[in-house]
C-alpha cells in the first residue's frame, strides 16, 4: 500500500470540529509517522444560521459545503459526526466513508450552574436546546420544564447558558469531552432517559470513491463494531426517511460476544405517542437489522406519525 506524503483534511471551523480533526491527525500520525496533514476549515451553512435547520436544507446544512471541498478536489479527507449526515438521502455521488472511528459516549449531559439532576430542576425551569428529539422526550418525562431555542456551538452555548438565556443546558457528552469541557457536567443521563441521536458519538471519514491512496491510508482507523453499528442505525433511519424535524431517536450495541442489537423510537413533537422497538440481529448483518427495526416501527404508524410533522 503507497502512503501519501500529505492528506488535506476539510472540516468545519468550529472548536468542536477541529477538536475531532485532531483526533484523527493524532491516529494516523501513530499508524503512519511520516504522513502530514493539513486542515482545511470550512464555515457551513448551518453554523452561520442560527434560526430552525428546516429552513435552510435541515441536517445537509452542516455537511453540504465540505462535501462541496471533498468533490472539487480541495481536500482529500472529511471528517464527520455521523449525527449530523442525513441518512433519508444517499451521501454525494462520488462520496463514501472509508471508516468510522471507536465510537465514544453517546449519552447526553445536563448542564445545571447549581449542579442539580434533571429529577432535582423545578417548575419551568428553562432547558436551553432546539433538539427535537430532546424536546419530546423532556415532553414526554419532565412536562414541567419548558425548553427554550438554542442553537451554535457547544461553546456558545454555554456562553448564552452563562448570560442567563436558559437555567440548564443539554449536550452531548462526547462533545464536551472533545472540547475539554465535561468539568460543566451536572449528570450524565442513561439512555433509557434520554434516547441519543442515530449515529451519536461516531465520527466517520469521507473520502472521493475513486481516490483509492486515500480510502487505504484512512480504513486503517476503522473500528469493526462502531462500522456495524453506523451501519444498522443509519439504515434504520434511512428506511424511515426521518427528516430533521422528526423526534426520532435510537442505537445499536454490539455486545462482546459479537451479538448486535437496535434499540429505537419515534415520537410525537410534544412527546406524548411514543413508539417503540428493539431487535436483536441474530443472523442479520447490520443493514438487514436497521431495516427491520424501522418496519417494526412503520408497523406502528410511524409513518402517518413523521409525515404529519411539517418540514
């Protein structure tokens, strides 16, 4: 295999996402000493909009400029959360991941200056967060909070949290710990309290399908177990054509004895239908999983459920 003397790693230019290229410069410097790499920042969409993500393309609006860098032959390498790449669409003709990384802590954390739980928070407490998937869940186990609009980075975020515009925040905890932040952390939630997002705590790398040097270099970084579990919740939402205003949330586990499970919902906005499934794959490789769960799913209406939401 011939290892390129430079990679070109395109990636958004917030302190979250150059924090996750870090990484990744980090593990391929260990597998290959004499590789350099570069980082080309890009600022999207949806990092310059602060109102509702359905209105400027939902979930696409983080990714659709560095796909744009990754095509025109600017960089080599993306680096992605796979929460925030659509799974109702297939990705970029001419795109592929060539490998998803160790998957880190995929729950949330609640954010309370007082350090409070989320069982300790009183009446009308306000939880910053634009999470549609937060929101209904909130909804549906603590009706007595109110969530109020929050968007940015997770450091701006704690900024407006610091300046009094919401009482407590929530935020991913593999986040907080890229930024070296988990210091704010006031519980971590189970996922049985709070259901992560569909690909939480995963970063996949993106390369040109053609650009084999690239694909080989990188697919070394890949973990076998995060690939399966990517694959099976990422072809569960496919099947449900969720879109980024839909309360749809889920994970897959792959057990030590190779035994893979998924484990999803979908919900109303104001959380109080909640449908539910939970298979294990057995037999099933991955992509055969995620669509069984999604049909379990449609077999509850989550269709009529999804469709009625606007988007």
């Amino acid at each position: 295999m011939s290892v390129p003397e430079l990679i070109r790693i395109v990636s958004r230019d917030s302190p979250m996402a150059l924090a996750q290229v870090k990484r990744v410069q980090g593990e391929l410097a260990a597998l290959h000493p004499h590789l350099r790499t570069e980082v080309v920042p890009v600022k999207t969409t949806g990092d310059k909009w602060m109102g509702d993500l359905s209105l400027v393309e939902g979930k696409g609006a983080f990714t659709k400029e560095v796909d744009a860098a990754l095509l025109a032959g600017e960089a080599d390498l993306a680096v992605h959360c796979v929460k925030d790449v659509p799974a109702d669409r297939p990705l970029p003709a001419g795109t592929m991941f060539a490998a998803f990384l160790k998957r880190d802590d995929i729950r949330d954390a609640l954010i309370h200056p007082g350090g409070l739980t989320l069982d300790e928070l009183p009446d009308g407490t306000r939880i910053g967060t634009s999470s549609v998937r937060r929101i209904a869940q909130l909804a549906a186990s603590h009706p007595h909070l109110q969530c109020v609009p929050f968007r940015g980075n997770a450091n701006r975020r704690l900024a407006k949290l610091a300046a009094g515009e919401a009482d407590a925040l929530l935020l991913a905890v593999s986040g907080l710990e890229r930024i070296d932040r988990t210091d704010v952390i006031s519980e971590i939630l189970s996922p049985e309290t709070m259901m992560p997002p569909i690909g939480a705590g995963i970063l996949a790398l993106q390369c040109r399908e053609g650009d084999t040097t690239a694909i080989d270099t990188v697919s070394a970084l890949g973990d076998p177990d995060t690939y399966r579990e990517a694959t099976a919740e990422r072809m569960f939402l496919h099947v449900l054509q969720g879109h980024c205003n839909s309360p749809i949330a889920g994970y897959a586990t792959a057990a030590r004895n190779g035994e893979l499970s998924l484990r999803a919902c979908v919900f109303t906005p104001d959380g109080k239908t909640q449908l539910n499934a939970h298979e294990w794959a057995g037999p099933l490789d991955p992509a055969t999983l995620g669509t069984s769960v999604a049909v379990a799913l449609l077999r509850q209406g989550a269709r009529d459920l999804i469709d009625g939401i606007a988007h």
